[in-house]
C-alpha cells in the first residue's frame, strides 16, 4: 500500500468514527432533552453499543500501521499539512487509547458512573464521608491512568493532555501565580468600592416565551444559523456539535430572572459558531474538530461576556429589551441595565461566579486536584483545604461541602484536568478579543455593535480560529491569530478597562 493510499484508508476509517459519534451526540441530546424517563434503560444500551464500536475501530492495530506508514513518508514533511496535522492528532487519540489497558477502561466507566450517583446525593445531603470512598478511587484510577498513558514531570500532564494538549502543569502553574498575584487586589478594589450596581432589575416578570424570542434575536444577530442548528430547553445547558448542517443548542428558562437563560444562551451560540464554521469537508477527522477545550471555552467567553455583557452590544439591545419587557424594565436606564449585568461580588459557588471572580474559583480547583493526584493532599482532608482556600483567596466562610467541595460534577466523573481549560478560556477570549479590535479597527467594532451588526467579529474568528480544527495546537493557533503567546495581560486590561470606570475605582 502506498502512503497515499494508507492516508486515504486513515482518513476514511477516522470519518466513519466521526459519523458513529455524532450519532453517539444526536442520542445524547434528545436524552437531556425530549427523552421519556422510561428510554433510559434503552437509551443506555444503544450509547454503550455505540461507544464499543467506536473504541474497537480507534484502537485497531491496523490503525496502528496505516499511521506507521503515513508518518514514514513524504506526507508528512511539511508539519502543517492536512496529512501531517491529522497523522499527529489520530497518533494521540491512537497511542492514548492503544496505552490504556482494557481492564482499566472498563473500572474507569464503572467507578464514575457511581461515582458520580454517589456524588449527587453527597451534594444534595450535604454528606462529603459517603462520596469520600468514591473520590479515592476515583483518583487512584486517574492516577493509574496517568502512568499507564506515561508522563514527563507531573502526572497531571497525562491527565490535561486529554483537553488541552501540550499544556504542562509548569505552564499553568505560572499562568495562575501571576493571574492570582493581579486579580485578588483588583477585586478588594472592587467589592470595596460603594458604588453597588441594583441586582434587582433583573428578577422581574420576564416571560419564558418572550425570553427565548429575544435570546434567539441575539444568537441570530451573532450569526448562529437556525437552517443548521436549534435552541431547545434543558436542565443542565449545553451545544452539541453532531457535524456539517446541524449544531444543537439548549437553555434554561426562569421567569423570574433575565440573565439565566440570556447569557447561557450567548455562550452556547458561542460554542456554536465554532462548529458551524468548522470546515465541512474535514469532518470526522482532527482537521474538522476543534483545537481544545480550552480555545472552546474561548469562544463562548468571547460572545457572552466580552461582547455581551459591553456596552456596545446594549447600547443595540437595550431599546429592544425594554420594548420587550415593558413592565420589567420601563423605568430601568440602559446604565443601571449594564451595571446590573456587570455586577461583581465574592462567592462561594464556581457557575455564579462574574468574569472578574471566575479565575479565582479556578485557581483553587487546580491547586488542590494536583496536590490530590500526588497524593499530597488526602481525600479526607479535601474538606478542610477547600476551605481554607476558600478563606484564603475569596475571604469568604464556607457554611457547607454543599457549597464548598460537592459543588462541581467534573472530580466525580473522572474530569481532573478538566478545570484550567476554563480559566484558558477566558484568557484566549480576551487576546482573541484585544487583536481583533487591532486588526478591525477598535471604534469600528464598537460602531458595528452599536448597530447590531457582529458579522465581521464572526468573520475574523472564523478565519483565525475556526477554519483551522486542529491543524494548530492551542498555543500556536493562539500566536498565529494573536501574534503572542497567552498571556493573561490581555485579560486583567480588560478587567481593568471595563470595571474601574464601572464601580469608580483604580
Ligand atoms: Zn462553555
């Protein structure tokens, strides 16, 4: 077989994962949300049918030597070709899979499937000893995990390299020092200052049909395409990319409070730019998927807060609001409308966190899943070191594990490594941000928004990021379309920019 040849039979056996997938996330979505309770048994079986096929065609041993045969040849010279770029993203899937032991695959499903039963009533009964058991074996699995797929230095790289590949611990260790060391005074300033934006405003009668109208208005006016994709309402929001022609994204819905479902909604149609524009003709293969978690995340940062919670984007808005919503709103001014969304404040919980606290809860997360992996901190003493984290970085008292270490789904699942890909996320949002107002001109973005008009901010992120799937790490698709590295700078001068003036202080 010539390494054409293999290439072609690599990327033909990568598109029929793709497609296996996808019908994997077409079950998935109706399950969260159309499903009848009583398909859950059912629904089961078809998802682990699925997934076994999937796993048996990505670890094929003749995956193995179509890729020994394309990695050996011409193909892959020049490091950014199409053949290069998918022959090192399916090497990482291949090897990766190919290094876990069947056994341990299997233990792994088992444990964070109780695990994560157990998690849940954990949380609700305020009872950390009963998931306690769990969240050992969970991190001794993950451990096991680690030095099964093989690491250099700490073996939480093992574990991040699941979602943000060719990310270290080192890197994020100083990305987060330096974050921290910045954004705690910046808060204190803050949270400090007398100046308090009314909350208030935003939990009035706002009806659910009117809400999904307005929401819908936005996510079309950023360029979600309803011809490809649908909004639908579920408990836990989330975008389900199923491939080419269809991007499925969910909310949820309170009457009695605005910003709920509204930001939710940008964040998701965020997401769902990323799909919608990945290239078509890639799809099933690395070049059709997304670069990482993390640039993810940076999409949906992007449109919900840096555009969405601007001024720009309500000064276009607001008017419509108000017209919406005309008992909420009718003596509401478009400046107590903007402070109120902006509001920042100290607290316990990670998903009610603004954008200038977000990190922080992060922060302690990343801290504290290392030092578990390494068995530096005890599961038993989780707790206590939550705690004084809490104290330590927020000043706040932690009344319950309800609303302290029980709070994420993700250590129950198996996620360790998960969290940063967060706090990357808004750190990409802000240099993505920051260079397209440079390339685009900033009054005229701002010009652009004040109309309604978001469609070159699309374009340009189209053609930085999305276009590209994965033919870039994350860090080289971040200078390619930033001309820097990451850095956190972008993000604290937005934060600076936006709040100082805000609350009246720095
Ligand atoms: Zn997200």
């Amino acid at each position: 077989m010539t390494p054409t040849d293999a290439y072609a039979e690599l990327v033909r056996r990568s598109k029929e994962v793709g497609v296996l997938n996808s019908c994997a996330a077409v079950l998935g979505w109706d399950q969260q949300t159309y499903m009848p309770t009583s398909g859950a048994g059912l629904r089961g079986e078809q998802m682990a049918l699925l997934a076994a096929l999937a796993h048996q065609k990505v670890t094929d041993p003749k995956v193995g030597d179509l890729l020994a045969a394309v990695e050996g040849s011409d193909l892959v010279r020049e490091p950014e070709s199409d053949a290069a770029a998918n022959a090192r993203e399916l090497r990482r899937t291949y090897d990766r899979a190919a290094k876990l032991p069947q056994a341990l695959v299997e233990e792994l499903a088992r444990v964070t499937t109780q695990a994560q039963q157990a998690w849940q009533a954990a949380k609700a009964g305020n009872d950390f000893p009963t998931f306690r058991p769990w969240l050992e074996k969970v991190v001794a699995l993950k451990y096991e995990e680690a030095g099964a797929v093989g690491f250099t230095g700490h073996p939480y790289n093992a574990l991040i390299d699941e979602y943000e590949p060719g990310t270290t611990v080192a890197e994020l260790k100083e990305l987060f020092a330096g974050l921290t060391r910045e954004l705690v005074p910046l808060i204190r300033k803050i949270t400090d200052s007398p100046k308090r934006p009314d909350r208030s405003i935003l939990h009035h009668d706002y009806p659910v049909d009117r809400q999904k109208v307005f929401a819908e208005a936005a996510a079309v006016a950023f360029g979600f395409d309803f011809t490809a994709g649908r909004l639908d309402t579920t408990a836990h929001p989330f975008c389900s990319g199923f491939g080419p022609g269809d991007c499925r994204i969910t909310t949820r819905y309170n009457a009695r409070s605005f910003p709920d479902a509204f930001f939710g909604v940008l964040h998701e149609t965020g997401h769902a730019l990323y799909e919608q524009n990945l290239p078509a003709e890639h799809f099933g293969t690395p070049l059709g998927a997304a670069c990482s978690f993390g640039i993810h995340e940076s999409q949906s940062r992007l449109w919900e807060n840096q555009v969405g919670r601007g001024r720009p984007f309500w000064d276009h808005f607001f008017p419509r609001l108000r017209q919406t919503f005309p008992t909420a709103l009718a003596k509401v001014s478009p400046d107590a409308f903007h402070f109120a969304v902006n509001d920042v404040r100290l607290s316990l919980i990670r998903v009610e966190a603004d954008e200038a606290t977000y990190n922080l809860h992060i922060a302690l997360r990343f801290e504290l899943e290392l030092a578990l992996l390494t068995g530096d901190l005890l599961v038993g003493d989780l707790p206590a070191a939550w705690n004084e984290r809490v104290k330590a970085l927020l000043g706040l008292d932690v009344p319950d594990d309800t609303r302290g270490c029980l709070q994420d789904i993700h250590w129950s699942f198996g996620g360790i490594g998960y969290f940063p890909t967060y706090t990357l996320g808004n750190l990409y949002a802000s240099q993505l941000m920051a260079a397209a107002r440079k390339d685009l001109g900033p009054a005229a973005v701002d010009a652009d928004f004040r109309r309604g008009e978001f469609q070159p901010l699309k374009s340009w992120l189209t053609d930085r990021v999305h276009r590209h799937g994965q033919r870039y790490r994350a860090g080289d698709l971040c200078r390619r379309a930033t001309g820097e590295p990451l850095s956190p700078r972008p993000f604290l001068s937005y934060l600076n920019e936006k709040y100082c003036p805000l609350y009246g202080v720095c």
